[in-house]
C-alpha cells in the first residue's frame, strides 16, 4: 500500500501540459455595473428586451478547471440591471455546437451530468457571507446560502425565477432575484460581492467571472464586484406561508376506527424586513412534514443519530447560529456536533417511550418561536432566537415532554475586511417539570462560547480558537442519568472520574486551538489541539456524540488543481491523531495516508489506508460504561474507481479490506455499482454491498 501510495505522488509532479500560459492577475476585483431599468424585462430567456439592449456586456471569463487561469475554450458574456424589487441578470453561453449541450433533469439542488450557470452574490459584501443561484439548459434550479467564506448549505431553498433557452448560439439564462431573498445595509449607493460560473459538462471544464483560484483560501472572498446599485434602501419585505396538514395515523388503540385515525394541523411562518438588513421571522406551529420524512435508520451504536434541519424557519440564518464542535480537517468536520441542533426544538418527546402509546404525538407542539436576524455596517452579524414549546401528554395524562423555552444569543464581529474576526454564542433552555419528568429531565441548561480567527500572508495562512462551557440543573436522579449517559460514562472503573448520584448539577468546558496554512502554492496542512472536559453537556439544545477527550490532529496535503498529462486534479493527503481521555488513557494513535486523482478521461481514481492502534490503546466506549477494552494494531486499507459519469453507462467500485487482533480479526468488501442515462428526463442506478469478515474478539461478561 505504501508503495502504491508513493508511485501515485510520483504521478502528480509530471511536466504541465497548459494550452496557454496563465495571465497575470489583477491589483483589484473585476468589477460589473448593474443598469436601472424602470420597465422589468420579461423572463423568457431572450435578450430583446429593452434593458438588455443597452446594459453593458461582460466577458472577461476565465478557466479555473481543468486549468487554472487561462483561455475558456467557449465564450460566455453576461449582463446585469435592476429595480426597486429585483436584480436580474441575463447570461449568453456561446457554443459551436448547441446539439453538444449536455442536459439532465432532476429535482431541485441535485446536481446532474448537465451543463450549468450559476450566479454567486454576497450583498452585504462583508467577503464572508452569500447565495449561490444555479440553472442547468433544462431549467432545473440549485441554491446553496454560504457561510464563513466558502461553506455552502443546500438546505436553503429562496423564492427566485429564471427562463432558460438553447437556440443557434448556443443556450442563455435569465435570472430575477428578488431584493427581498438577499441582505444588505442600509445606504443610497451599493456594491455586491459578485460571480459567474459557467460548467461544460462535456469538456469538464469550469469558467469564471472573475477568476477563481483553487489554490486561494475561500470563496466568497474571491469575489469580483456589482456596482451602480442606488436607491433601493426603502424595499421592504414580507412574506406569510401558511400551511394545513391531514395524514392517517395507524393506531391500536380500542378508539380508532378500522385501526386509523385522522389528524389535522395548521400553522404559518412569517418573514418581515424591518430594514434591509435586518430581518424578523416567526412561526406558529411549523410544519413538520419534511421531519416526518426522515430516512428510516437502524442505530445499534451508543451514539445519538444525526438528522439535517429541513423546516424553513430554522434553515434561514444557519451559518450565523452555527457553533460547531470537534471541527479540524481530519475528521472533515463531519460529526454536526454544535452548541446549537436546532432539530432540538420540537423533538420527538422525550418520555415518549416511557409514558406514551401509538396514540402519543411524534413530535413536540411549537407553539411560537421567533428570530431576529441582522448585520451592521460595522461588520457585527447578530442573531437572537426564542422558540417556546407546548406540554405534551401521553397515557393517562402523563408528561411525555413538559412546556420548555428555548433561547439562543449570537454574535460575530468581522474584523480586517473579514480576514479576520471574533463571536459568541450563549443558549438557555428552561423547562416546567412536574411529578412525571421531574427524576428524568434538565429543569435547566445553559452554554455559552466564544471564538477567534485571523487570517494572514495573503490569506493563506489561519489561527482560530474558541472556548466553551456548559452546565445543567435538574434532580439528582436526572444528574446521574447524565452522568452515565454514553456521552460521559462517569460509572467507568479505573478511571479518574467519580459518579456522584447525589449531585443536582454537572458542569464543564470545552477548548480548541488550530493553525494551518489553507491556500496558496501546493502545500496545505493544519493542526488542531482539543480537550473537553468530562461534565461537558449540550444535548439539551446542542448535539455532541462524546465528552471527555483530548485530541491532537494533523493534516498535511499536496494539492494539485491545474491539468497535466495524466490528470485533471490530484491530492496526497496524510493525517496523525492521538487521543486520551481525561484521566490520561491514550484512546488512539494512528497514522493515514490516501490518495486521489482525476484522470483526464474523467475518471476518479482513489487509494489510502489507515494504520490504527499503533501504541497500546484502549477503547472506553466499547463496554458501554464497563471496563476500557485493550485495541489492538489494526491496518484498514481501502480503494476505489469511478468512470466518466456523462457517458450513457457508467460505474464505479469499492473496496474495504481490514486486519486487526495479530491477524485474528480480518474483513473485506466490495460495492460495485452502475448508472444508466435512459433519456435526460430518467436515470436508473443500481448497486450492491458484498462483505466478508471474521471477529475474533469476544465479551466476557
């Protein structure tokens, strides 16, 4: 595997093969001008309208894949007007060979083999904060709001228009963005943040306006500029989406005709500009049908299962509200832990399985919540949400869930043009016990954090840190079911950590200091330090899968985003974690390596193993609150192959292999998988999981 791993390195530092020698950049962004129109155009895709006869073209586009910085092999200009209610833009994506446009239709933000415009705006033009609106030939529309420069929620889902249209030129794109979905201060003249990118599905390539670089830390921040935009501080905004529900409930109570029974429900959202850059949203019972939805998952872990937020009150304003927890690149920030889980609000009840039946609600009454969201032109973002929740009964009256207030502070000041910046974050929940949720419930939880950043030498380098801190109140049989809940096992023997049954309290803190250097040439890496300290409890409006740690991590990369001679893109990546928990048992020390490259045939090929336990080690998770479990060295090397996913048939496969226990303990897996392109309207996809394994370690009880 290592040998494998060092003939793909070897691959990557072949001689360039540009078409065309890259330019050199510009002092300062690009910069659009956007004309007034007083008469809005009609959305049909065509630029006959008057506006687009006289506004001024823009086409100074450039590669940034599968070359960085040199000629687009098609042409692509674009224009840009407004009124008191909208921004348009009009979009002309020249093309030799129309019949060649590659087409795909698909739901709304799933991204198929298809040609595609997309639209990236940051109205406040604070370089942090934007929306991305994205179209394919067909029509089929993508939206993402982005967060912290380059992180991108596809949850959010604006009220927008846009006509598409292929003809002899190739095809266009017409965009109508309501001022009302975009955010910006209070002034008489404004200048967005602003690009356009354009996908050639069949050429792989991706163009810009302006340039963007791969090798640059952040998206936003790359952005070139809209200007000519006056006068239209007074738009204001209101929007009220009501909603009724009807579902048949199987039941099994004796009441229930023909073992159904009928349920409705009502409720509504309100979003009210109260000036263009401050916004009150607020709702009455929210819809939970997407919640309802939830894929169906078979946890066996001890771990709580994650679900995304899908109701809209919650999804607008994510990146502002969002604290994230145990985030560094070699866990890839992918465990959601955060100070604030908005899927909290509403949950299921939580007495639900104790006190409940069929008969009982899924989920928890709202009976209002508010938010109210907004940014100075000093650069502060701030956010307040307050959410309160209705009693919920179950079997004879007994409290499934009792009346709760939820109330979340946030704030984040940008600093040096956004290069850096600080922020805190403080939640409360309070509940109303009784007799029945009394030994089983917080009565009380309370978190508060805060966080630095700051970027330099040319923003590719970055040290950022936060603290944090939690405590929680209720009875002392609600304390200790805290205590050996599988976040914190304070019950494990032969630690350092005392269970206390007879404590109404439990408290803790949380800590993180990262640097990295995060763009520029082809070197990346970061380390992150971590601890957290065993009483650290957020799960009453956070998510966290596990206290008491302390995490060392450290990432180094080489990237490489301009085409050679075998490949479009390729990247090394080799990571080292070491782990203990608080009394000082080492949880881990391992090393990974892995590879990944896009050929130019548009295949991926990807390669990498892990070499776990390399010091004696010891899982205290294993036994569920019993005895640490020694982990012996295990090597998990894992592969995999893709081909071009335009052709009409494509496919790809993976491989798992494992080996731990002195050889004792193997496994190994295969995931084949196909996809057919019947038609741009229907797609089919089949594939499968063979697996083999053998575990030699066995429970002594």
């Amino acid at each position: 595997m290592l040998l494998a791993l060092t003939i793909f390195g070897a691959a990557v530092i072949s001689p360039p093969a540009h078409r065309n020698q890259p330019r050199t950049p510009p002092t300062a962004p690009l910069t659009a001008i956007a004309a007034r129109t007083r008469q809005a155009p009609v959305l049909d895709g065509r630029n006959d309208d008057v506006i687009w006869r006289s506004a001024p073209k823009f086409s100074d586009f450039r590669q940034f894949a599968p070359h960085v910085d040199t000629d687009p092999s098609v042409k692509t200009e674009f224009q840009a007007a407004y009124d008191e209610h909208n921004l348009y833009v009009f979009v002309r994506m020249y093309d030799p060979h129309p019949d060649s446009i590659m087409h795909a239709l698909s739901r709304r933000d799933v991204r198929g083999p298809s040609d595609q415009i997309k639209l990236i705006i940051d109205s406040y033009d604070d370089k942090r904060s934007g929306y991305e609106f994205a179209v394919n030939p067909d029509g089929v529309k993508r939206d993402y709001a982005i967060s912290n420069d380059s992180q991108e929620d596809d949850s959010w889902n604006g009220i927008w228009d846009v006509a598409t249209r292929v003809d002899s030129l190739g095809w266009t794109a017409e965009f109508r963005i309501p001022l009302s979905q975009l955010r910006y201060a209070r002034l008489q003249q404004h200048t967005f943040g602003f690009g356009v990118w354009r996908d050639v599905e069949r050429y792989a390539e991706r163009d810009s306006w302006p340039l963007y670089s791969p090798t640059r830390n952040g998206l936003v921040s790359q952005l070139g500029r809209l200007t000519g935009i006056t006068g239209i501080t007074t738009a204001q905004r209101l929007e009220v989406t009501p909603y009724a529900v009807t579902k048949n409930v199987e039941r099994t109570t004796p009441n229930a005709r023909f073992g159904r029974a009928q349920q409705m429900s009502a409720g509504g959202d309100l979003k009210f500009g109260i000036t263009p850059n401050i916004t009150l949203d607020a709702t009455v019972n929210p819809d939970f049908g997407q919640v309802e939805a939830d894929p169906a998952v078979l946890n066996l872990s001890a771990f709580e299962t994650f679900f995304a937020e899908r109701r809209p009150f919650f999804v607008e304003g994510t990146g502002l509200y969002q604290f994230q927890l145990n985030c560094y690149i070699v866990v890839d920030c992918s465990t959601n832990e955060g100070l604030f889980y908005s899927r909290r609000i509403g949950r299921s009840p939580a007495l639900r399985n104790l006190y409940g039946d069929d008969g009982t609600p899924t989920s928890t009454a709202i009976a209002a919540a508010t938010k109210l969201t907004g940014r100075t032109q000093q650069g502060l973002s701030f956010g307040l949400l307050d959410a309160a929740t209705e009693k919920m009964e179950g079997v004879n009256s007994r409290t499934v869930e009792p009346r709760a207030n939820y109330a979340v502070l946030r704030g984040q000041q940008d600093l040096r043009g956004g290069e850096a910046g600080v922020s805190i974050i403080a939640t409360a929940v309070n509940r109303a016990l009784d007799s029945w949720s009394t030994p089983y419930l917080h009565n009380a939880a309370y978190t508060t954090g805060a966080t630095f950043r700051n970027r330099f030498h040319n923003s590719e380098y970055e040290i950022a840190g936060q603290l944090a801190a939690s405590e929680v109140l209720g009875s002392a049989s609600a304390i200790d079911s805290t205590q050996r809940s599988p976040v914190h096992y304070y019950q494990q023997p032969g630690d350092k950590l005392a269970e206390d049954p007879t404590r109404t309290s439990l408290a803790g803190h949380s800590e993180q200091l990262k640097f990295g250097k995060y763009g520029g040439g082809v070197t990346r890496f970061e380390s992150s330090l971590l601890r957290q300290s065993a009483g650290f409890e957020v799960n009453d409006l956070g998510y966290l899968r596990r206290a008491d740690i302390l995490d060392w991590s450290t990432w180094a990369a080489l990237t490489f985003q301009n085409a050679r001679s075998i490949y479009r893109w390729a990247q090394v990546n080799g990571n080292h974690w070491e782990q203990w928990n608080t009394s000082g048992t080492r949880l881990e020390n391992a090393l990974n390596f892995n590879g990944h490259m896009g050929l130019n045939n548009n295949w991926d090929v990807h390669l990498g193993s892990t070499f776990a336990h390399l010091t004696p080690s010891y899982c205290d998770r294993c036994t569920r609150g019993g005895p640490v479990m020694r982990q012996s060295v295990g090597i998990y090397p894992w592969g995999g192959v893709n081909t071009d996913r335009r052709r009409t048939v494509s496919g790809g496969m993976w491989f798992n292999l494992n080996y731990g226990d002195e050889g004792r303990t193997r496994g190994r897996s295969i995931s084949p998988y196909v996809n057919v392109i019947v038609s741009t309207r229907l797609q089919a996809n089949l594939g499968t999981n063979l697996s083999w394994g053998h575990d030699n370690t066995q429970w002594f009880g």
